[in-house]
C-alpha cells in the first residue's frame, strides 16, 4: 500500500525519476484495451520509464483525486482505482477514470500492472475550455 501510495503521490509531482525506482527491473504494464496510441505491453523498467517519461512531458498539472486501494487475498497484490484528472501543456484538460491490479515482487517493487481505462479522452480531442 505505501508503495501506492507513493506511486500516486510521485506522479501527481510529474518527479519521474524517483517514481520509476518503485518499479522491479523486470516489470511489465499491460494496458489489454488500449488505443493504438498506447502500447499494450510494455516490458522492462527502462521502457516503462522511457513511456512515462514522454508521457509525463505532455502535463502541466496532474493528480488522481479520489484514488482507492483495495488489497487482495493474494499480499502480494492491490486493486487500485484512480480518476487522472490534469492539464496538458497544450492547455486542453485530461481526466479519465482507471482501474488496474498491480502485483509486487519480495522487496514490494512493482513487478506487474494491469491497467484498464476509458480509450475515449486518449483518442478524442480535448477542448481546452
């Protein structure tokens, strides 16, 4: 939970750098219903920062109000659900809503994200009023 917590918390700060150091070398996100804009697998730490990365350039302002962790049976994994809700650099708002199960190798790094969001927000333009 505190490695969510975190997670969240370093995004909402756009601070990349230190985020990426939650995540396991080994990682991978899939993304099963994501637009072609959006990769459904990426694999590997570097390749996730590198996304996230460019991603994260795009924002002027970004936070998840709202989010709820739940955690599992299974220790090793949390169901999370969060409501982006930000500012792109362009001026055009973002908000969506996510769901996703991340899973946790021994050192509570993550190893697995298995996101789920609306494609809609990535796909149509944005208005910026």
């Amino acid at each position: 939970m505190a490695t969510l917590e975190a997670y969240f918390r370093l995004l909402s700060d756009l601070d990349l750098d230190a985020w990426i150091e939650l995540w396991a070398e080994r990682c991978v996100i899939e993304a099963p219903y994501a637009p072609p804009s959006i990769p459904e697998l990426i694999s590997g730490r570097a390749a996730v920062y590198e996304f996230y990365r460019e991603q994260a350039a795009g924002y002027a302002r970004l936070s998840f109000p709202n989010t709820v962790l739940q955690p599992m049976a299974d220790p090793g994994r949390v169901l999370a659900r969060w409501y982006p809700d930000g500012e792109l650099t362009t001026g055009a708002g973002y908000r969506n809503q996510n769901v996703g199960v991340f899973e946790f190798d021994a050192e509570g790094k993550i190893k697995r994200l298995t996101e789920y969001f609306d494609p809609a927000p990535l796909t149509t333009p944005a208005n910026p009023s």
